[in-house]
C-alpha cells in the first residue's frame, strides 16, 4: 500500500498539484503529508485547496486502514467496514466543500518535496522495530490491564505512527475479541487525528491551520466516539 502511494506520487504525478499530493500521500502517510502541507501553506495562499488536500489525505487513511485490516483479519475488518467507509466518505465529502470554495484552477502548484521511499532498508528496520515493541507492549497491557488498557494504549499510540500498533493486534493472537480490536484500532485512529491537527495548527500558523486542525479535532472525536460503540 504505501510504495504503491510513493511510486505513483513521485513518478507519475509529482506536478500534479496539492489535492493530487494530499490523494496520494495519504495513502502511504497521512501525518507525514499533513506535515509537509502545513508548511507548504504557510505562505498564506489558497488556504482552502490546504485545507482540502490535509483533510483528503486523512480520507485516504481510512480506506488504507481498511484495506490493511482485510488483509490480515477478516473479522475485524467486517468491524470496521461501515464506520472507516462512513468516515471517509464524511472526510471526503468535507474536503470537496474546502475544494470548491479556493481557486485551485488558478493555482500554478508544485510538490516537490522530500518523501522517502517507505521500503528503504532504515525505515524497514525502524518499522519492524516499533512492530516488536508494539506486540511486546500490547501483550503486556492486555495481560495486566485487559481492554481497559488496551483502549488507553491505543489512544497514546495514536500520537505516533499506528501503523506497528495496528498490524501488531491484527496478525498476533492476543486474547482479545473482534470488537475489542476495532474498538483499539479506532481510538487510535482518532488520537492520531488529533496529533494530525496540532501538527497542521503549529506547521502552517495561519488561518490553514485553524481550519483543518478544526476539522481534524471533529474527525477524532468522532472516530473515538464510534470505538466505543462499534
């Protein structure tokens, strides 16, 4: 999934404006992309189409998640199904009023920044590391504390990447019930939408920032909201 976002964005639409980047870069990272669009804006201009192309990119981590999910658990990902469709149409369709309202077509835009390949061997050690810790650390919580825990952890992960957290509960066997798994996958969906906010809020430090950090915090909320009643 996410070379797939990286080959297409960086070889075949590298010049293809803002919302193409948000797209595409939410498909391998939408925290890395909300990063590099929230600087990108802080020079003030068209903060709708910023705020359209942070906000998609977050749409497209819903449907990444989903297929990630299908990949590896059936059951939990027939969980998840209606709420990360539910969400990312939402997301989706917020991001098309933001769309609407700025002067894209005026736009002379570029995206040449800086991704990494995501199969680079450094960030294949480092991701298979924070995979070990997070079944390491999963295993432990769910043993002392169960889903209690487990719901407080997934909200703190969420602050980082949940990537190694999400794959950590769908291929291992913990002792813990689909629902149980959707709701953790969930919460911390939504506390990573929350960081997602402050980073989009603190990198653009304009009227951009305040719109999709707005949007972002709502999108987490809710995302939360839902974990516990999946």
């Amino acid at each position: 999934f996410s070379y797939v976002g990286y080959i297409l964005k960086k070889y075949i639409f590298n010049d293809k404006g803002y919302l193409v980047t948000g797209i595409l870069g939410g498909i391998y990272s939408s925290t890395a992309t909300t990063i590099v669009l929230a600087k990108k804006a802080s020079s003030g201009n068209t903060p709708n189409l910023f705020v359209s192309s942070i906000i998609i990119a977050t749409a497209l981590m819903y449907l990444r998640l989903l297929g990630i999910t299908y990949a590896f658990n059936f059951d939990i990902a027939n969980k998840l199904l209606l709420p990360f469709l539910a969400l990312a149409l939402f997301t989706f369709l917020t991001s098309v009023f933001f769309y609407k309202k700025s002067k894209a077509d005026t736009l002379n835009s570029n995206t040449q920044n800086e991704d990494k390949n995501p199969l680079e061997l450094s960030t294949a050690f480092l991701f298979a590391f924070l995979f070990i810790i997070m079944a390491v650390v999963t295993h432990f919580v769910l043993s002392r504390y169960g889903n209690v825990g487990l719901n407080v952890l997934s909200f703190i992960v969420g602050f980082t990447d949940i990537d190694p957290f999400v794959l950590s509960i769908l291929s291992s066997k913990f002792d813990v019930t689909p629902a149980s798994a959707s709701t953790a996958i969930l919460i911390a969906t939504g506390s990573n939408n929350i960081l997602k906010a402050f980073y989009s809020y603190i990198f653009s430090k304009n009227s951009t920032g305040k719109r999709s950090a707005g949007v972002l915090i709502i999108l987490g909320i809710l995302t939360i909201g839902i974990g516990f009643v999946v």
